[in-house]
C-alpha cells in the first residue's frame, strides 16, 4: 500500500516537474519514503568473529667478496629484513529475509513528502476494504494510525463493510491493535443510509443521476457537450433516457453502485432492441413511444426512452445471472433464500425484521448479505435496539412475483408506520420477525 501511495506521489512529482517548477526537495523526500517502505530485515541468529594475525620475520646477511685479478677488483655486500600481519573480520547472519515497517522512519519521511507538496495535504482512498483477509485487516488498520494519522495534511477514508470488517484487536491489558472507531477514526456516511430510496428523498436520485451521466459522458463526447455535469444537465439526461422510470431503477439498484450501473445497461440494452416494445406487466405501465434512427452501419432501427417493464427486466435478469448464481453451490444458503421468498410472498411485502444479535450475525444471513440477496434498511430498530429491518433484493422480487401483477404492493421501504417498530402492540410488527431456525428448515414449495 505504501509503495503505492508513494508510485501515485510520483507522478504528481512528474506532472511539477512538467510545468518547470523545483521539484529535487520532493524526489529526495520521495526516495526516503520508498527506502523506508522496503526496508528488509533478517530475522535469526547473529554470529560475529573476528580473527586476528601477526607475522614478523627478519632475516640479513652480508658478506663482502674481492676478488684479486688482474686487472678487476670485485667486492659484493647484500642484506635482507622482512615483516608480515594480518588482521580479518566475519559478520555471519542467519534467518529469513522479512520486509519490517519502521513506524518512527516511514512516518518522518511521509511528513517530508506532504510539506514538499504544492497543496501541502495527501488523500488516501481505500476501497473494498472487507475484501481483505479478516486477519489482516487490524494489521493494517495500525499502520494507517501509526504512521499516517498523525500527519497533519494526510486525510484517509475507507469504504468498508460493517458487518465484514475488523478494525481493531484488544490486547490482554487493555491495549489495541488497529484503529479504534469513535477514538481514532469516526464514521463520515452510511451510503446505506445515504443512497438507498426513500420516497421524496432527493439524495439517491442526485447520486445515481451523476453516475450514469459522468460514466456515459466518459465514453460519449456528444453526451458531455449536450448534458454538462450540473443539475440542470442531470435532469435533463434523467428525462431524455427514462420513461418515469428513474425512481424504479433507483429502487431496483438497492444502493449499490455497482448493482444500479448493471442494471441500468440492461435496460438500455432492451430499449435499443428492434426485436419487440417492452411488455407491460399491468395496466399502469404505460410503453413509451418509439423514435426511428439509423445505426452506424446504415440499418433503420428504433429506440425509446426506457421504461417500467425494463428496469424489472433487467433487475431480474441482473438477479439470476449474478446474484441469484453466487450461492448456487452453498445450499444452506440457497435454502434460507427460498424461505424468505415464501416469508414475503405470503405476507406480500419484501421487508422483514431479524433479532440483531445472534440471528443477524449468523452465518447464514451474512451470506445472503454478502451476495446481495437481501439488504440492510435499518439497524437497531424496534424496543431497545431490538432488530434489524432488512428487505428482500427488487430483483429476487421481481423473479418469484412473475409479470401477472403490479409491484407497487411491494414497495414498502422504510416508512412512518415503521418508526415504533413494538410487536407487542403491532400485528404488522410481529408478523414481520423471522428467526434463523426458520430459515434453516426445509422448505416447503411456493404456493401459487
């Protein structure tokens, strides 16, 4: 992770150095924060020995030699002294190599880095947190709290499931591992809270709004001169691509991005087809009118705006081909599935309360929750704090209830008949609990 804030603050080094200003101050700080971001170290025994060796020897000789002759005279003196020490060293270290994260070096040399920046302040974006190993997950939490936290400049945010993730261990004296949450780190939004529909509420249909027209003006310069990213331009872009069918679409994507931008691409995909007008599933579900065009190969064909019966379409489609086929192999789960869609049927609503606690942490729901199946409301609901509102997926819905009947009778999120939530003074209420015994039985087949 560190090497990849460091990679992203590159760059901005590049992009400076690009527009001719002094960079060195910022490259020096940036190679102290790859050097402090692998370090390695080796983890074992340490064996030092030193060896030392002195050597002296003399040696001398001399001799003087005439030799008479006529005519020479010859004479030889020779001496000889040699000395000789030798001195070695050995450092000898075995173990494993292990990349080590010193807190005190990496946090200096990030501080440098910020006070180096023209803005002088880092955001650090972290998402799919929960995909991480549990166990890994406080690891890295400390980290985040140790060396960036105290760095004045350096904001961090985490998108994070609840119910999916570990922030923090306690230690046997009190002590913690990871990010403490309400102490260290607070929670900013709920994008349940935040981008699930409620009726009148402006908040989703902004957000959503502003996704499809960024993510089609990215790929459609025509889309970006003809619908600027303003309000003005989003309503405009809402209206011209749907057929008063932007809140059903709103509803069917649950508050998941991921989720709304699939099924949206369905249901364009089947207002663009030549092959048939969208069915209506009853009588309220007006077919927009069709308008003629040319494709780039020259063919007549036809398009429409997009409507009711397209967004069920495709929010079915989009259940069985990803939701639905994720817990195909657990069949623990898949039968649970089958019981709240008989609970619901029966009852004809899609919402239902599970005790929070034991029954909403168990396994089985977690799965559901996972894979999308079903989708958190509201939390802590009910007598003090007694249940969790959840609600059956718009897709799942759509697929048990069939096209023979309108789905207005099903829309029934969070509202002001909810607000009490007391079972014992409300039939609605306790009709509305189901337990995880419940959904562990066999069950029994739908009733038509």
């Amino acid at each position: 992770m560190i090497e990849a804030v460091q990679s992203e603050l590159v760059d901005v080094a590049l992009e400076e150095m690009n527009s001719e200003r002094d960079v060195t101050a910022l490259i020096q700080a940036l190679d102290s924060l790859a050097d402090a971001a692998t370090e390695v170290e080796v983890v074992g025994s340490l064996e030092v020995e030193n060896t030392n060796e002195t050597s002296n020897s003399e040696s001398n000789s001399g001799g003087i030699k005439f030799t008479l002759a006529r005519p020479n005279l010859e004479a030889n003196l020779s001496a000889t002294t040699e000395a000789k020490q030798l001195s070695s060293a050995r450092r000898k270290v075995t173990g494993d190599l292990r990349f080590a994260v010193k807190f005190g070096p990496l946090s200096n040399a990030l501080r440098r880095v910020v006070k180096r920046l023209p803005k002088q302040q880092v955001w650090v974006l972290l998402d799919e947190w929960s995909a991480l190993p549990m166990d890994l997950q406080p690891l890295l939490a400390d980290l985040l709290r140790r060396a960036f936290f105290p760095i004045a400049g350096v904001v961090v945010k985490i998108a994070a499931i609840e119910r999916r993730s570990k922030f923090s261990v306690r230690g046997e004296q009190g002590d913690y591992l990871g990010i403490e949450l309400g102490a260290d780190a607070s929670q900013d939004v709920n994008l349940d809270d935040y981008l699930i529909f409620s009726g009148g509420d402006e908040r989703a249909r902004s957000f959503f709004g502003d996704l499809l027209l960024r993510h089609t003006a990215a790929i459609s310069a025509d889309i970006a001169h003809q619908f600027p990213i303003t309000p003005a331009g989003r309503q405009q872009f809402i209206d011209s691509l749907w057929y008063d069918s932007f809140e059903e679409f709103i509803q069917s994507a649950e508050g998941i991005p991921r989720d709304g931008i699939n099924i949206a691409g369905l249901a364009a995909q089947r207002a663009s087809s030549p092959i048939a007008p969208p069915r209506r599933t009853n009588a309220s579900d007006v077919a927009p009118p069709r308008r003629h065009s040319v494709d780039r190969d020259g063919e007549p064909g036809w398009f429409r705006r997009i409507a009711v019966a397209d967004v069920r379409d495709a929010a079915r489609s989009w259940f069985l081909r990803d939701k639905e086929a994720a817990i195909k192999d657990d069949k623990m789960a898949a039968r649970a599935l089958l019981h709240l869609v008989s609970f619901c049927l029966q009852r004809r609503k899609r919402s239902f309360l599970i005790e929070r606690g034991h029954d909403s942490n168990h396994a089985v729901v977690q799965v559901l929750y996972d894979a999308r199946l079903i989708h958190l409301l509201n939390s802590g609901v009910g007598p003090r704090g007694h249940y969790d509102l959840f609600t059956l997926d718009y897709g799942g819905f759509i697929n048990a209830l069939g096209n023979n009947e309108s789905v207005s009778t099903w829309q029934d999120l969070w509202t002001a008949q909810w607000t009490e939530l007391d079972p014992s003074r409300s039939p609605l209420v306790r009709e509305a609990i189901i337990s995880v015994e419940i959904l562990r039985e066999k069950p029994r087949p739908l009733e038509e």
